[in-house]
C-alpha cells in the first residue's frame, strides 16, 4: 500500500476512522502559502490547507483537494518565529527521530548545540547529534566528545555523505520519521539524499555559485525511504532557532547541572560565586552561562506565548480524547 510507505499504521487508520470525516486520509509532504502536497493512497495530491494550520508530517484528511481535519500530533518541532517570541512556527510533526547536523569542517558552536538540542528533546522524539562532512574534519573525535559533553544521554556519530563512513552505523539509530535539523550548509540535504538513496533533494552543489551554500533548501519535504515505514524531512536551515514552551526540553538537556545543583551548599544556589558550588566546580562556565540564558530566554518567550499555546494544547487534548473514547466505542 502506497501510504503504508509513508508510516500509515494501525494508529493513525484508528484515528483517521474515529474522526468520521468524509475524505481520504493522507500525510503532508509539504507546504506552501495556502496549499499542500499531501500522499493520499491515489498518490500525492494538492490540497488547499484551508483553515487549518498544517505542517509537514501531518496526518490529514483530504475531501475535494482541500483539508478537512488534522489528525492529534504525537510529536511537533516547534520554535519562536524569527523575530518574535509571541507566536511559534511548527516545522515538522510526527517525527520519531531528530537529527541534528554539526558540520566537523566549520567552527564549532556548542551554545547552538544545546539550543536545537532543547529543540529537539521538546519535539517527543529522540535526537540524534550527527557530526556531518567527517571526510572533512581535522578532530572528528574531539569534537564528537564536545558536543556529548553539551547533551548528556543524546548519541553523537560522525558521517561523511561524501564517503559513507559512518552512514550505516547512523541508519542503525533511526526510526520511523527522521527530521534533519541544523544551521544553513550544514549537510542536512545531502545526507538525505544518502538517506534516500538518490539526488531528490536540491543540494549545495548544485547551486552553491549563486547561493554560496545558504538557504539552498527552501521547501521542508517528506520523502519516504526504502525501509517501509520511515521518512525523512529536510528543514531549511534556520537564521535563529528560539525557544518557547521548553522547559522539559532544557531540563534534559541540561540533566547534568540539574543533578549536581542537588549538592550545591545552598538549596537557592545560582551557580554564580557562590561557595560549595557543585555545578561551578564540574561543569563549563560556557555552559553554565547558556543554561542560564535559554532558561530566561524560554521564560519570556513562554509567558508571553503561554495563552496562545495553552488554548491550542487544551484543544488538542480535547479532540484527542474524544477520538479516542469513539475509538474505544466502535470496539
Ligand atoms: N566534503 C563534504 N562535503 C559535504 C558533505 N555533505 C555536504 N557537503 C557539502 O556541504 C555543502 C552544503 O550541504 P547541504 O547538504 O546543501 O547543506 P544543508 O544543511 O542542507 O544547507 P541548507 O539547505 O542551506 O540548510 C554542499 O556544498 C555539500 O556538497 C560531506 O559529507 N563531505
Ligand atoms: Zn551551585
């Protein structure tokens, strides 16, 4: 079945039958102002989004080309719109695995690191931290355990797309949707297209006269690949990747000064000056610094964002529930 290659499982068939709505079920692929491609088990078709606020990777029902509902998401990337905090930009759902891409051959910038890092934990799925352009690299090794130290728990691998070191034992670790997240020329769509196993994906090379590199993907696309079921979406790299709403995600990010804070000498301990410090005396004052910044930063972007979020969350968990106690009914 054509979307079974695209992850159509028992899960979403259960909700796309609960939702009782006329139409086809299908998953965006990709988005444009107003409409998107969506594969529907006729192939991929175009759909006006309509009113609804539809992302790449979302379960959709599609009647007359235009979208009559939106599956519940089980995972989301979402981050503050570049140049406000107030409202937020969905670049994927539904994913399963975020990889983020750290170039071995550009200087490194653990800071950022942690950001999409925080990014991705938030999202419900598992990152991945991949070292990107090995063949490249001067210390892959070196910077392997750098950006370990900035996300404890998170696996970090090297590849080269351009060799294939390395790509196997990064398969190993996806599952179901990948999303590629990371700066501009970072090697996302190439790795895809290694991933998908052919040149699908606008790269770098192919336009790097005019572009110099930047901001050559500007579509956010879903491709299947040969393994049934898994997915893979390219981001377009991003100028700023704010956060909003993060508060699991920095506390897992951040596991280990949250652990040792326990055994700062004061309960309030701001990992300053303070003496007893167990934070200050184990861990980076870099670190540490950007641990502080995220957590205010996502402090003002939330409370300003929180209304907007909080209605749309209590929504969401609404509509899921009722599908879910018609699922449980038609048993
Ligand atoms: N040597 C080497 N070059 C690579 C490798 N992967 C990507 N590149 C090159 O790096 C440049 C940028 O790669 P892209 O895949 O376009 O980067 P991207 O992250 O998708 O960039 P945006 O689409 O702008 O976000 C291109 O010139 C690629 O050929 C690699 O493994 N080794
Ligand atoms: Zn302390």
């Amino acid at each position: 079945m054509f979307l079974d290659s695209y992850g159509y499982d028992s899960h979403w068939h259960d909700l796309f039958q609960a939702l009782d709505s006329p139409g086809d079920p299908g998953r965006v692929t990709v988005v444009d102002r107003g409409a998107c491609g969506v594969a529907t088990s006729h192939g991929i078709v175009r759909a006006r989004s309509g009113r609804h606020d539809v992302c790449t990777g979302d379960w959709v029902v599609v009647d007359s080309d235009t979208i009559a509902g939106v599956l519940p998401r089980r995972s989301a990337i979402v981050r503050a719109s570049a140049g406000t905090t107030s409202t937020s930009q969905t670049l994927a759902s539904n994913v399963d695995t975020v990889a983020i891409t750290v170039a071995a051959d550009t200087e490194l910038d653990l800071g950022r690191v942690e950001r999409y890092v925080a990014l991705a934990w938030d999202s419900g799925a598992t990152p991945v931290l991949v070292v990107t352009k090995s063949d490249r690299g001067l210390d892959n090794d070196g910077r392997l355990d750098a950006v370990r130290s900035a996300a404890p728990g998170v696996a970090a691998l090297a590849v080269s797309s351009q060799t294939g070191s390395g790509v196997d034992s990064f398969t190993d670790r996806l599952a179901g949707t990948v999303a590629l997240i990371g700066p501009s020329g970072s090697g996302k769509s190439t790795l895809a297209n290694v991933l998908i196993g052919e040149q699908a994906l606008d790269t770098g090379t192919v336009r790097q006269a005019d572009s110099k590199g930047r901001h050559v993907t500007v579509r956010r696309e879903l491709i299947p690949l040969a393994t049934p079921g898994m997915t893979v979406i390219d981001t377009p790299g991003l100028r700023s990747v704010g956060l909003v709403s993060s508060e699991e995600g920095l506390h897992q990010t951040f596991s280990d000064i949250e652990a040792l804070a326990q055994h700062c000498r004061f309960d309030d301990c701001a990992h300053g000056s303070e003496p007893g410090c167990a934070v200050q005396e184990n861990i980076d004052p870099r670190r540490i610094a950007n641990y502080h910044r995220l957590q205010r930063e996502n402090y003002w972007a939330t409370t300003r964002h929180d209304a907007r979020a909080n209605s749309r969350r209590l929504a969401e968990a609404k509509q899921l529930s009722k599908l879910q106690r018609r699922m449980y009914k038609n048993r």
